[in-house]
C-alpha cells in the first residue's frame, strides 16, 4: 500500500523549488544551444563568404547536429510548434 503524499506546505514549497530548478537548468540549456547554432550559422556563413568547401561542409554538419538538438527539446517541451525549425 502506497503512502499518501504529504500535503503539507514545505513538501508543496519543496515541490514548486524543484520544478523551478529544473526550469532554470533547462532554460539555460536551450539558450547556450541556441546561441551556439547562432555562432556555428555566422562560421558557416564566413566559410561560405570565403568559398572553403571543407569547412562549410563542417559547419553544416554541426549546425544539422545543433539544430536536431533544438528540435528534439522543442518536442520534449511540447513547444515545437511555436519554433520554426
């Protein structure tokens, strides 16, 4: 037989903090991945600008790995449709 949950105010402040962690800790994921696709989208450009196949090439993989990763957090999020990805 399972244990009612406590319903006290600590467990439900204990509770909130730790959904508030979690939040904070995610955000901050998503906003360094954004940032390096920004970053790896300017090297790719420059790359471009300068007509360097090889690294382009590189760039361009690396940007596909970064933007797969924000898809696949957009989905866990249930926020894919509020991105254009």
């Amino acid at each position: 037989m399972k244990s009612p949950k406590p319903t006290d105010p600590f467990s439900q402040a204990h509770k909130t903090i730790n959904e508030f962690a979690e939040n904070m800790f995610l955000s901050h994921l998503l906003t360094e991945t954004i940032d390096n696709c920004e970053k790896l989208q300017r090297e790719y450009e420059a790359a471009e600008s300068i007509k360097d196949d090889d690294l382009m090439e590189r760039k361009k993989r690396e940007l596909d790995v970064c933007m797969a990763s924000l898809n696949i957090a957009a989905q866990i999020c249930n926020i894919s449709e509020d991105l254009d990805i």
